[in-house]
C-alpha cells in the first residue's frame, strides 16, 4: 500500500486542544483509520513541525480526504508528501546496491 508522509503544525486551536486532552492524538488516529488510512508511525517533533507521522492508504485520494478533513477543524496545518521505501525507489531505476 501507498505510504505518505505527514509533517503537521498545530495552530493555536490545536496546542490549545491537546494541552487540555493530550490522548486527543491518539483518538485522530482512529479517525483516520476510519478515513481509509493508518498511522504506521508517529513522531512528536521539535522545530518547524510538531508532529511527523508515517500513513499508509490506498491513493492519493484517500490521503488527501485525510489531509482535507483533519485540515479543515483547524486546529492543525497539514504537509503530506509521498514516500517509497529505499529498496523500491532503487529497483525501480534499475540499480543495484554494490
């Protein structure tokens, strides 16, 4: 299945939101389970972004209806970007590792 990658910035709303109810994370990921999608992997992050997670879903549609949907509450701001394993990429042009 498709992976994607998810750099996420949450807006004064959000910080606001989790700060109140930390496990609410957790509970959008079960949102987007029922949005077609899973979260393989979740990192909270310091910097630029606060949250990267690793999702896979079936196309480019699917991620965008997650992308959409959880954009649109606006308690957060959304950078999704496709992703292939290494290994794949590689094959794919014909290389092989040395």
């Amino acid at each position: 299945m498709p992976l994607y990658i998810l750099l996420s910035k949450l807006t004064d709303t959000g910080a606001a939101a989790i700060k109140e109810k930390p496990s609410r994370i957790l509970e959008v990921n079960k949102e987007i389970e029922a949005l077609g999608a899973r979260v393989l992997a979740q990192y909270a992050t310091l910097g630029e972004v606060d949250f990267v997670n690793i999702v896979e879903a079936p196309d480019n549609v699917a991620i965008a209806r997650v992308a959409v949907d959880l954009g649109s509450r606006g308690t957060i701001r959304i950078q999704t970007m496709a992703a292939m394993p290494i290994e794949e990429f590689v094959a794919e042009l014909n290389f092989k590792y040395m």
